[in-house]
C-alpha cells in the first residue's frame, strides 16, 4: 500500500519499476509453462527478480517463503505463505503474484494479502 503522503526510498522506487517493467514487457514475451495455473509467472518473476537485485546486495525470498524473510513470527501463530519478499537497506518490498488467465485478481485476494501482512 502506498499513501500519496509516502515518500519511498530510492530503492523502492527501483523495485515497484522493475516490476512493472516485468508485467508489462518481460512477462509479455517470456515463454509459458502452461502446465501451471498461473503459466510460471510466480517462478519466472521470482527468478529475474533474484538475478536483478541480489547482485545489488538485496536479499530476494525463496519459495513459499513463511517469516517475510526475516525468522519473523506471525501473532496468530498461523504462518502465511508469502510469494516474494525482497530487502535491503532501507526497504521491504513484499508481493503477491496472480496470474490467472481471464480473472483478475479479486477483493479477496487484496484482504487476504493485506491480513498476511497484518498478522
């Protein structure tokens, strides 16, 4: 989430570019696992992204990634599934990924990631 009050740092700005860039054009002529729900783009992303960005000193999540990369506890107990979660110095970038052919992501989807977080 992103407040127009927020000022982000260098670093997530660069972050919420690339992956717009990844959306709009990678992703676009990337070849697809139609094997897959959501064709590979979870994999594919998480792929470029750690071939971008850990080479600059970020640390990008493994799959299925449970404490947001840092050994962190949720407060219910419960652990959530996260799929991808990129630090560095001065940002936390944390990202569902949907990629269902003919449907968008849903209100629910949008909750749900925002009550990961939460917890």
């Amino acid at each position: 989430m992103i407040r127009s009050e927020t000022v982000l740092p260098t670093h997530g700005l660069e972050f919420l570019k690339w992956c717009y860039q990844f959306v709009n054009d990678t992703w676009q002529h990337a070849d697809r696992d139609n094997s897959l729900p959501d064709q590979g783009f979870e994999t594919e992303l998480r792929t470029r992204a750690t071939l971008r960005f850990a080479p600059a000193g970020w640390r990008v999540s493994q799959h299925r990634e449970m404490h947001l990369t840092g050994n962190l506890q949720p407060a219910s107990g419960v652990f959530h599934e996260i799929d991808l979660v990129a630090h560095c110095s001065d940002v936390v970038a944390v990202a569902e990924l949907k990629n269902r052919i003919g449907s968008p992501p849903e209100k629910n989807d949008v909750i749900v990631f925002f009550a990961k977080l939460l917890d």
